[in-house]
C-alpha cells in the first residue's frame, strides 16, 4: 500500500515541505511570489471545547479551477469553509491570500477578500423576488431612492451571464423557485459581488437530475471566468463530472489533496472512509468492499 498522499506545498522561501507527490506540475512549484494557489491554508487548527474540528489543515484553491472537499460525516468540511467565510476564527494556522498572509476576522472581511459563500440553506428570503435577494443588504440607491431600474440590470445581465436561462422573470418570489433555481440565484448573488472565490456546501444536495446538471453547468460557467470554486459534496458522480482538484478531510485532519486525475471512486471512497491515500484501484477495491 502506498504512503498517505503529502498535501501540495509550494517550493520557496516560506515552504513547510517538498512539492507535491501528487503530480504538481514544476511551474507550479514555485516561489511564493508566483503561487499559482489563490488561497492557501497552513496548519489551520479550530477546537470547540475538547473537540478539535481542525487539526493542522494545509489546504490549496487554485483560480479557475474546481476543489472539492471531501470527508465523511464531522470530518470537519464545514467547520474549515467557516473559517474561510470568517463564521470562525481559528486558534491557530494562517491564511494565504493571493499570496498575503490575512486574517478573517468576519464575514465582511471575506466578502472584502472576495471570498463569497453559498451555505447549504442559501440564506435566501422566499417573500423577496430573484432581484430583492440579490441585492439585500447592498441595495443600490439614486438620490435616496432605491434604483431598482439598475438592480434589475444587473441582476439579469449576470443571470444571463451564468446562462441561467430558466427563471421566467426576475421579479418572481424565490418562494416560488426550484431548488436548482434557488441555487442560481444565490450563486448569481455571490458573483455579483466580484466573487474570486465561491464556497458552496452541499449545492446538489435537495436537486433532482436535471437541477443537478444545471448547478454543475454553473459551476463549470464560474470555473471559466477564472473563480474558484471550493465545493462540498457527497456525490462522488458530481464530484467527477466538475472537480479539478480533490481535498479529502478526515477526522479534521487534511487526509490528502490532489488534482482529480490521481483518483477514482473507489479511491475517494477509501480516502473518506480510512483517511489513506490508495492509488492502486485493486487494493482500494478490496478495502471498500470491506468496509461495506
Ligand atoms: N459550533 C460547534 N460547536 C461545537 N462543535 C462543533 C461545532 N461545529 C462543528 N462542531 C464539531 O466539529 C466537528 C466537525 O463538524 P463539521 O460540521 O465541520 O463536519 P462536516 O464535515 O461538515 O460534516 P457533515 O458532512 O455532516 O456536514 C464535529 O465533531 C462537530 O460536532
Ligand atoms: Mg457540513
């Protein structure tokens, strides 16, 4: 059996280790300066009380590329994209932004960074329509006056740059949505922001097949203008239709990390289940039959 999977770190002044075993690229093995990594995350450790959530987590976000974070029940994926949404602050570690060292200190300051977060319930009001949500608490304003002449531009030139194409008019009540509607629209809403980062827990989660297919197609949409994307997922199906990069936690612990290419089911399965990194399909396959 192969050794766990070391997580990516770059070579460089500030390094903590060699560069990936997990097939990085030599250009991407560079000096800090010239990280390729939008977001970097090293040895972020949050306990609440006895329970330590995170433990000494190096995680690694490239621009337009797809993360998936990986990890079974309380491994601790929420509590990490807490941390990066400013929710939680951790008690130890550092965050890498664009190559800086920054501290989230709230979730202003994330939104500041460009980091937006579309949570699981999306945090939309169903008695509002698609432009209210949109632009609840940024309002625009001319002269006093809500410029809602504006807002709706804006809100339906980004839905049409997102290709959401589904939504019959922009002033209908997000009560009345689908749930991959939903999805759009608190996706739109983060983009609208200038989003160089979208975090979503769970976003296919409550979707039917074809709702489904369309978050992942917007998902692929905020991949090519150059976002990150960190998503969360227990569909592994989803994970291999749009991942570039797969994150696997275990136990709050970065178990390994690696571009999608090293993986297949059975050893994603594995990674979440044992927190091990087996390359070799046949042993992988053995270990998942077991544990099944
Ligand atoms: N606010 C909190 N207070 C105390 N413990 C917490 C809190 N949030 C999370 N935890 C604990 O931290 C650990 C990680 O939880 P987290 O919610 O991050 O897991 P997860 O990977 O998102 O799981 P799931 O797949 O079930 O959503 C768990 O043991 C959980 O009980
Ligand atoms: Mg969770």
């Amino acid at each position: 059996m192969n050794p766990p999977v070391d997580p990516h770190v770059e070579a460089g002044p500030s390094s903590a280790g060699p560069a990936s075993a997990a097939g990085l690229s030599d250009s991407a093995a560079t000096s800090a300066s010239q990280s390729r990594w939008l977001l970097e995350t090293r040895g972020i450790t949050k306990r609440f009380g006895a329970v330590e959530a995170l433990s000494d987590v190096n995680l690694h976000v490239a621009p337009g590329e797809v993360t998936a974070l990986l990890g079974d029940n309380g491994a601790g994926k929420s509590t990490l994209i807490k941390c990066l949404a400013g929710i939680h602050e951790p008690e130890d570690g550092q965050m890498i932004w664009d190559g800086n060292p920054v501290r989230i200190r709230g979730p202003k300051v994330a939104t500041g960074l460009g980091i937006e977060t579309v949570y699981q319930d999306l945090a939309l009001c169903d008695n509002l329509d698609i432009v209210q949500n949109m632009f609840l608490g940024r309002e625009l304003t001319n002269n006093r006056l809500l410029d809602e002449d504006s807002m709706e531009k804006q809100a339906r030139q980004t839905l049409a740059e997102l290709s959401v194409t589904t939504v019959r008019s922009i002033r209908q009540l997000v009560g009345s949505l689908s749930g991959g509607q939903r999805q759009a629209v608190a996706v739109a809403k983060a983009v609208m922001q200038n989003a160089r980062m979208v975090i979503m827990d769970e976003p296919t989660a409550a979707l039917g097949v074809a709702q489904t297919a369309m978050v992942l197609e917007l998902i692929r949409t905020l991949r090519s203008r150059g976002i990150a994307v960190l998503v969360i997922s227990h569909n592994l199906n989803d994970v291999f239709k749009v991942a570039d990069h797969i994150a696997v936690l275990y136990l709050g612990r970065l178990a390994v990390e690696a571009p999608v290419g090293a993986f297949d089911q059975q050893s994603a399965v594995y990674a979440i289940t044992t927190g091990r990194f087996e390359s070799d399909p046949i042993e992988a396959s053995k270990t998942v039959q077991a544990i099944e």
